[in-house]
C-alpha cells in the first residue's frame, strides 16, 4: 500500500504536492476507502464491458453491446477519481499532452450512444464506434506512460514498411 502511495505521490513537474497529499488534504476518504472504491468501480467497469461481449448474440444485442460497453468504460476511466480526485483528474484529462485523446474519448463516447439509440440501422456502426472508443481508450492511457505514444507510433510504422 505505501508502495502504492509513493507512486501515485510523486512530482509531476508543475504540481507542488504529489497526488496523494493534495486528495488526502481535499477529502475525509481514508486511503484504504478510495483504493476499495478505485477497486468496486473500475471491476464493474470491466464487468459490464465483459457483460456486453456475451449479449451481444442476443437480440438488439449490437445495442445492448454499445451501451454496456461504453458505460463499463466511462466507470472504468471514472474509477481513478477514488486515487486522484475528479478536478485532478479533470487536469490531467485535458492537459496538454492529453487533450485531443481526451477529446476523441468522449466523441467516441457520445457517437457509440448515437448509433445504438438514434439512428434505426445504427448496429453496425455502433460496433465500429465501439473498436474506434477502444482504440481512442488505448491511446488516451498510453499518454499517462512516458515515451509509450512514440514507442506505439514506431511500432506501427515498422508494420506498415
């Protein structure tokens, strides 16, 4: 746990206090209740988009798929506010290095729900909207790992040569 504590609580470059000292100073939640409710939310996260792969044969299956899948990614990404906090990790969404993946997260949120509510032949491009959120997803994470954006890149070229 201190382990844990000490990664999350380093510097940052341009924040005075690590993670943890500037959540344990703007919240009551002890250290072992934000790590439960990092837990709880980000497993049902997971939970439900595993829980969309297995109705997706049903039917209205490709509906029922977008929606659990996109709303078991919003509590998985909304899971690291027990760590962080909502308005740290709103800055960290949209700083700088982030932004335009933040932003393509949330399209991709919000056209997934599009295609499986709004439009009556939506199913099939609700599905690419899915493959398109889990691609915006991976590259949003790979932000938070120094150098793994430019590593992904290099990768991907080499495969294309």
């Amino acid at each position: 746990m201190d382990k844990l504590k000490k990664a999350l609580s380093g510097d940052d470059g341009d924040e005075e206090q690590g993670i943890v000292t500037q959540f344990s100073d703007a919240t009551k939640l002890s250290w072992e209740t934000r790590i439960k409710g990092f837990i709880i939310c980000f497993v049902l996260g997971v939970v439900l988009s595993i829980l969309a792969t297995a109705l997706l044969f049903m039917k209205n299956g490709l509906v029922i798929f977008a929606v659990l899948y996109t709303f078991g990614n919003v509590l998985a990404l909304a899971s690291t506010c027990f760590l962080m906090g909502p308005l740290n990790q709103l800055k960290k969404m949209f700083a700088k290095t982030r932004i335009i993946a933040t932003i393509l997260v949330l399209v991709m949120f919000v056209l997934t729900l599009v295609c499986a509510f709004a439009l009556k032949k939506g199913a099939a491009l609700a599905i690419l909207c899915c493959v398109l959120q889990f691609l915006a997803l991976t590259w949003y994470s790979l932000s938070y790992i120094p150098y793994a954006r430019d590593a992904a890149k290099k990768c991907f070229s080499a495969c294309l040569d």
